[in-house]
C-alpha cells in the first residue's frame, strides 16, 4: 500500500498538472488552438529514457505509422538506447543524443533539425534535460506542430512551447496508455499495443553457440533469471535467489542463466556461489542484442523491477515480475503471459524511492514459495 505521504505527493503532483492544462487552454483562448497540419510526412519522436522507458513507447509508434502511413518517423534516443529499437518496422531513422550535447550544441542541434519535419512528439526528454528545454529544442527547430506529455513531477517544465497536452487525469494508467495518451490528442491511437524488440541471427546464434558450451542443449527447458537491480529497493535476497534456482534445477531439472550487464557480474556470482547446483552467468558477455536473445531462448524469465520483465514481455516470453518499490499499475510487463509478486497488502509499497527505512519489507517479504507457485503456472 501506498503511504500518506506518497498519496499527498501524488495527490500535488496531478494539481500541478491540473494547474498547468488549465493555464494552457486559458493561452490557447487568446493565440488560437492550432490544427494539426493536413500534410504529415516526417515525424520526429523524443524519448530520452532507458530501455523500458523505450520498449514502452512501441505501441505509440505503431499508432503514429497507422495514423500517418505514409511519413517517415524518426526518433531521438540517448547513445546506449539505439539498439532497443534497430530493427523496428514503424521507425526510419535514429537519431542519437544526450544531455552534453543538449548543454554543448543546442544550436547545432536546432541546426541539424529545422525544417526537416511536420510534426514533433516529446514523450520523455529525460529529467536531466527537462520539458522546458526539449519543447524550445523544437521550437527552435522550426517544427510547425508540436504535442507532448506532461505527467511529470513538481518542478519539472511542463513543456511550454507545445500545441498539445495530455488531458489529466486522477487514474493510475499503464506507461503504455499514458504514452498513447499523448498522441490521442490528434486523434492516433491503436488497438494492437503488443510491445517490440528485435534480436538478430548473429545475436541469436551467439547466445545458442554460449549455451552450447554450457552444455545446453535445445531441448534444455531454459529459466533466466535478471537478480540484480538497477536501485536498492528493487533488490531481492540472494540466498532466497540461489535457493529458488536450486530448486527449479530440482524440480524442472531446468538450465538457469543469470543475465545482466558488467557491472552485474559479481553480484549473479555471488548468487551461483551459494547454488549446489551449476548456472550460467552471462553479465557482462551480451550486448543488447545478444541480451535481448537470452531472454528469447530462455523458456522463463524471473526478474526484478528493472528491464529484463519489458524485453520478455516485448519478445512474448513468460515472465515473473518482483514488485516492491514500483508500482506494477504503471510498470508491470506489458503481456498476458506474466505473473507479479507484490507484497501490495502487507506493508508499503509504490514508494517510487531509492532509499528505504523500512528494512526494504516490500521486497523482503516476498517468499520462495511466492516464485515457484507463480512458475507453475508456465512450466
């Protein structure tokens, strides 16, 4: 459960957002509503988060390429990020940037843009960026129609230099819906929100040759598992870890893959230190395709709140979530084939926070018991 203070912060949040479309509409009652334009044929989308935050917009790119069919969609994403989403069908080009080159070029940038595209949608510029920033950005750039989101939190600009805004709300939305939201203000929406992510042959045949030296086989029924947390209060014990995947080794007679990044190696040791039984560490030995492929040659995934639960759920891969400090109401995989363990009942949760003076209890609480029961339901 959510505590008072989360539900008073939440609740001053959405009057901000509130305050800042009332204001917007009152500007628009002396400068005209603008109209979308009739001729859309290059589009440019901002999204400058991570990679869930990216999977996460993949549904409203399919509704922009179905709305306008025949434009070219580009998107700017930071550096890391382009390989989320090489490979997908409703996208022409990536262009790529970050907060240096923001601080650095921003006429450069403006430059580089103007006159290149009809329409603009901001979606997340990054809270070391900001709205205010981004929005000018396309101004600047001479982008005749410009819409965004503005769910954002207090002191965040609302994105003053947009033509449209989401409409508030006080409902607690999926990122997906509220993504959607922003281009269902010039009448784009879709009914196929299914999230994508592409791997490669050579990702794929790298990630199967990797196994093969493990010892794994085709046949191998496959559980990968993503322990390590992107912050503290999305972290589950791993003793607990090493001890469920002993016994889906037991029961299942399963291969387990821990899967991760660099920094990620030493602590899914520390995990397989503790095993009887033998897993696989891939952090470390993946790039983001090769990633995306052990999740897609995994039978199973079990993740923390992070973003392994959003490439499972994008490549249609079962998946068991732990849920502690997130909120699964916005974050869970997107996808019928999922379990979430949330603790919701028994102490806080949705703190949205870093750091915990409650011991982590929304993450402590979860059982062994809570992830073999939920990997039933798949193998």
């Amino acid at each position: 459960m959510e505590t008072f203070t989360k539900k008073l912060s939440n609740l001053m949040r959405i009057m901000i957002w509130y305050g800042d479309y009332a204001l917007f509409n009152i500007l628009n009652i002396f400068t005209g509503k603008k109209r979308v334009p009739k001729s859309v044929r290059n589009i440019l989308v901002v999204e400058l988060l991570y990679i869930g935050d990216v999977i996460a917009i993949t549904p409203t790119l399919r509704a922009l390429k179905q709305k306008f069919h025949i434009a070219n969609i580009d998107i700017m994403l930071r550096p890391s990020m382009k390989a989320v989403l090489t490979g997908n069908p409703n996208i022409n080009n990536i262009l790529i940037y970050d907060k240096q080159d923001f601080d650095r070029s921003f006429n450069s940038i403006t430059k580089e843009l103007s006159g290149k595209y009809d329409l603009a949608v901001l979606l997340h510029p990054g809270v070391d960026i900001g709205n205010y920033k981004a929005s000018k950005l396309l101004k600047k750039a001479k982008i005749p129609f410009r819409i965004g989101c503005t769910k954002v939190g207090f002191l965040e600009g609302k994105g003053f230099f947009l033509h449209r805004k989401t409409k508030p709300t006080f409902k607690t939305k999926h990122k997906v819906e509220d993504n959607l939201d922003v281009i269902r203000t010039i009448g784009a929406d879709t009914v196929d929100k299914h999230l994508e992510v592409y791997t490669t042959k050579p990702a794929e045949k790298y990630i199967n040759d990797l196994l093969k030296k493990e010892k794994i086989t085709k046949k191998d029924i496959v559980i990968g598992i993503h322990a390590a947390p992107q912050h503290k209060t999305h972290e589950w014990s791993v003793e607990k870890f090493a001890r469920v995947a002993d016994e889906l080794v037991k029961k299942y007679e399963a291969k387990i893959i821990f899967t991760g990044v660099q920094k990620d190696k030493d602590y899914n040791q520390r995990i397989i230190n503790l095993m009887e039984n033998h897993a696989v560490n891939l952090a470390g030995k993946t790039d983001m395709k090769q990633f995306f492929a052990a999740i897609k040659r995994a039978n199973l995934t079990i993740s923390v709140d992070t973003s392994a639960m959003h490439v499972a759920a994008a490549l249609n891969k079962p998946i068991i979530a732990l849920f502690g400090a997130g909120n699964p109401r916005i974050w869970k995989p997107y996808t019928q084939k999922s379990a979430i363990i949330f603790k919701e009942n028994k102490t806080c949760t949705s703190c949205m926070k870093h750091t915990c003076n409650k011991k982590f209890d929304c993450m402590r609480l979860i059982t062994e018991s809570d992830i073999l029961n939920a990997v039933e339901k798949f193998i």
